[in-house]
C-alpha cells in the first residue's frame, strides 16, 4: 500500500472528505503549508511518515520545486510529476475542482494513481533531442512505426521558425529518437520536405495548423493519420485537449513544459520544440495502447473530416 503525504493549503481542508474518494487504497498523511518554508520540511515529514510520494495543491510547494518560475499556475502544473530526494511528487488539481467540474475527480484520481499505482503506467524513454547538424543520423526515421511532426512559428510574417520530429519504434522495448529542425535555410527545407515524404506514419497535436504552414511552404507531409487532438475527443469528448493535458493525462513522468516558448534562449526554444512531438509521440503510443474499441471506431469516424479542409486549403492556393 503506498504512504503518500498530501501537502495542501488550509482553504482546501474543506474538500479532503471528497479527496477521500480519489486514492484509492493509498494511505494518506495531511500536511497543511501553513508554516512551509523549505522543501525540507515536507522531507522530514515524509521521513517520518515513512512516506515514498507526495501530492500537493499548494502553490508554496510548487514554488520550491521550481524555484525559477516566480509564479507557477497549479492549474498549468496539474498532473505533473518531480522527484526530489528520493521522494515522487505529484501536483493534482486545485480540490474546489472536485465539485466545480464534472471531471475533477476523475482527473484528481488519475493524477494521484501516479503514484498510488506506478504499475499501471508505462515507462517511457526519458526525453533527448538533437539539433539537426552535419553529423546527425536522420535513418532511425526511414524504419520508426511513425513520426510526430511539430512546428513553430512567428506572428511578425508567418513563418515557421523551426520543426521537431520524434521517431518511435514499438517493439519488445519503445523507442524514441527527437530531432529538431530550424527552418532558416534551404538545405534545411530540403531535409524537411525529404522526411514529410517518407511513407511511415504522420501524427500531429491538432495538424489541421501545422499542415497549413507546411502547405505554404511546399513541404506538405504524406500518410497523415495519426492526429491527438481528435484520438482525444473520440474517447474523452468534455475533458480539455491541449498538449500540455495530454501528456499529463497520458505520460507518468510527464512535466509542464510549455514555458518555456516564451524564453529568448534560442536553444530552449528549439528544445521546447523538440518535447512537443515527445509529448505527442507518448500521446499516440498510449491511445493505441489503451482507447477501448468505441473510441477508434468514433476516431475512424471522426478524423476523415479533417482531409475535406486541408484539400479546399491547397485547392484554395493553387
């Protein structure tokens, strides 16, 4: 049976009787953030409560897990994971939620059997990336079962700025390979278009953008069929679908990342890039892993209708 220690500030103490519901058979200690200062507080309470994880909706908790972000949202950070000192942290929704939205409290469990059961979930190789480069192998793409595609781009004249690709092989052992693309001369264009062609597999976070870019671009991708937004939809219509959800809902290990967009590092951008289509590789992995039968029927129903838009796109621009 997992210890866990919720760490929670006193405006929730309300919902506890609710929260009971959500952990299953893990036992649960109470930390109030009251007079929490240091991370080793909580660390000491772990220790003696014998404790191997944490959950927590206290933003003073957050703050020292990531000490960079003056002002990190629980609501960004739900469902992501940390690991401090041997301890497992896990941030779960604000507990007003539980009541305030018809998905709280399967959202709220989810999150929590992160920790409560680990065996349920699978592990995932841990992210990496590689910025294109003369010496970067690109043939692990030309064999993967398929290939997230992500873009980036610029309002200033709608340009897109750089491109990530993740290869994923499922076999016996997943695996991933992440390469990162700025778009800022022809021979990266060329290399771009060669592995839009390649015939694996195509999977996008909401495509229908992406494709438009590329559209204009000349690049477009063939064997589209994989796209996370709408797999979603065809089995968890009234739950929220952007990335930054997904791969909480769907990676373990899974962290908010999407801050990182706004840093004027070039080289975090091109990596913020890069965990996109990590993020949406693991998305499309467990999709297939785990929908129940109705959600790809709904999605073989579903996706087709995105090909109509793109087709009148191109049309259009021809």
């Amino acid at each position: 049976m997992a210890q866990l220690v919720l760490v929670f500030p006193r405006a929730d103490a309300a919902y506890l009787p609710r929260l009971k519901s959500c952990v299953g058979t893990a036992s649960v200690s109470l930390y109030p953030d009251d007079n929490l200062i240091t991370w080793t507080q909580v660390l000491e309470f772990c220790k003696t409560k014998k404790a191997t994880g944490v959950i927590t909706t206290s933003e003073k908790l957050l703050k020292k897990l990531i000490p960079d972000d003056p002002k990190p949202s629980l609501s960004n950070y739900a469902g992501s994971y940390f690991c401090r000192d041997g301890i497992e942290i896990v941030v779960i929704p604000e507990l007003p939620q539980l009541i305030s939205v018809p998905y709280g409290k399967f959202l709220t469990s989810r999150f929590i059997s992160k920790l409560a059961s680990p065996k349920n979930w699978t592990t995932y190789p841990e992210f990496s990336h590689e910025v294109l480069g003369p010496n970067t192998d690109l043939d692990f793409f030309s064999s993967c079962d398929f290939i997230a595609i992500d873009i980036e781009t610029t309002k200033v004249n709608l340009a897109i700025t750089s491109i990530s690709y993740t290869g994923v092989k499922l076999s016996s052992e997943i695996e991933f390979k992440t390469v990162v693309i700025p778009c800022d001369s022809e021979y990266n264009l060329t290399v771009i278009k060669t592995l839009n062609l390649l015939p694996i597999r195509k999977a996008f976070q909401n495509g229908k953008y992406d494709i438009s870019y590329l559209m204009r671009y000349g690049v477009t991708p063939v064997n589209y069929i994989f796209d996370t937004i709408n797999m979603f939809h065809s089995w968890y219509s009234e739950l929220p679908k952007d990335l930054g959800m997904l791969s909480a809902f769907f990676h373990r290990e899974g962290r908010y990342w999407k801050d990182m967009r706004e840093s004027s590092d070039q080289s975090v951008k091109l990596e913020y890039n890069g965990r996109d289509t990590y993020a949406t590789a693991i998305v499309v992995c467990e999709w297939l892993l785990s929908a129940p039968k109705w959600a790809k029927t709904n999605y073989l129903q579903e996706f087709p209708v995105v090909f109509p838009a793109l087709l009148l796109y191109r049309d259009w621009e021809t």
